[in-house]
C-alpha cells in the first residue's frame, strides 16, 4: 500500500521570505504523480502544483516549486516570497497512473508572519 | 454549477441518529469521490463513483456507511446509527473524467462538518 508521511505538523515563515515543506512516499509502483493541495480555513482543498514521476524537471507554479527526488521518494514544497494568503493546511498527496484516487498525508499547518 | 456544492455546512447530531450529506459535482463531471477528513488527520478515501457506479468502495469503514448517485450527477453519503468516532469533515470532489494520468484536476467541495454528541 502506498503511504504519504509530512514529518512537519506545524512550520511558520515570515512574510516576504522561502519556506520548504518536506513530504515522503513510499511505492512500488513506477507511474505515478505527486500532488500539493492547499487548505485554507475555508476547508476547500485547491491544487497548487502537481509533478508526474516521469518527469525529471521539478514543477513549478508561479511562486511554488517543487524538489522532487525519485530514488530518495521525497517530495518538498517550496513557497518564495510568502504571502499572509498563504497561510493554510498543506496537504501532499500520491496517485498511481491507473488509480481514480488519491492518498494523503496528515498535512503541515503554515503560518506566516507579518 | 461553478463548484462542488456541498450540504449541510456543519451538522449537529445525536449518537445512534442517521445523517445524510449531500454533494452537487461541477456540471459534467462524471467522477465523483467522498473522503473524510478526521482531526488532525489527512484525507482518507471513502468512495469513487464513476457515473452512478461506485467501482471503489474500499474506504467505507462500515456497513453504517453508505453512498449513492443518481442521474450522474448529485451524491448522498449517508451514515446510519452515526457513533461519536464519525465526527469528522466530509468532503466531495469531482473530476471531469479519466485517471490520475488524465491531466484532470480534482476539485474539492468545502466539506460538510459533521459533529456527533
């Protein structure tokens, strides 16, 4: 089975400044895409950045990049530039190719400081 | 509609009452998914409807749970003799169709709180 760990419940970042979130899988398979979901106090779960394992170049979205590392199944958020909006529950999450749903982890709680 | 609407928001129930909540998918989407989202805890899968079949219901954690879908689109999720241990924020999603290698982004309702006293 596959599984998702988020080491980090809770981390804080000053506004302005980078921030990385750490998550691990653990899989046999080898098609397989990783995904970081945001969740504000809205309780709405939104997309922020999605990586397929195929793809050696990290994904990136605006201010959000990922470093994924495939042989060590590691998977980090980075936020630059953090904003008061980013403060949220981040979520990664694993999907097979083949598979219609999604496993997650337990989430890290960001704040950022004014 | 513009999102997946879901409803109740937040309910109130007693111990040993039968609960139902309800999702309304983005028009047109013909994947629908339930998961549960306990306190403190991450999103666990309860169930995946493609159209109004259900090809996975591996997550539901007891035969109290039950969930079905009609004419393609709305959803129920019903909990029967609700226990204290169901309190926890349900929520829906939808997807246009397909697999996760589809490129099809899931998109999630704001979840219903369901709160057992």
């Amino acid at each position: 089975a596959q599984t998702v760990t988020q080491s980090q419940p809770e981390m804080s970042v000053q506004e302005a400044e980078t921030v990385t979130l750490s998550c691990t899988y653990d899989t046999s398979e080898s098609d397989y895409y990783l995904f970081w979901y945001k969740q504000p106090p809205s309780r709405q779960m939104i997309l922020v950045i999605r990586q397929e394992a195929y793809k050696q170049q990290n994904a990136t979205e605006n201010r959000f990049s990922v470093n994924f590392q495939k042989a060590a199944k590691s998977f980090s958020l980075k936020i630059s530039d953090s904003q008061l909006g980013d403060a949220a529950m981040y979520f990664c999450a694993f999907g097979t190719g083949g598979s219609e749903k999604l496993v997650f982890g337990k989430g890290t709680k960001l704040t950022v400081n004014p | 509609g513009a999102g997946v609407s879901q409803s109740p928001s937040n309910k109130v129930t007693e111990k040993g009452k039968d609960v139902e909540l309800r999702c309304d998918p983005i028009s047109g989407h013909t994947a629908l998914y339930w998961y549960r989202q306990s306190l403190g805890q991450g999103l666990e899968f309860l169930i995946y409807f493609q159209g109004n079949s259900a090809p996975d219901k591996s997550g539901l954690p007891s035969d109290r749970f039950s969930a079905e879908r009609t004419g393609g689109s709305v959803s129920t999720l019903t909990i029967q003799r609700t226990q204290q241990e169901d309190s926890a924020v349900y929520l829906c999603a939808s997807r246009k169709r397909g697999v996760v290698s589809s490129g099809n982004t899931i998109y999630f309702g704001e979840g219903s709180w369901l709160t057992v006293v």
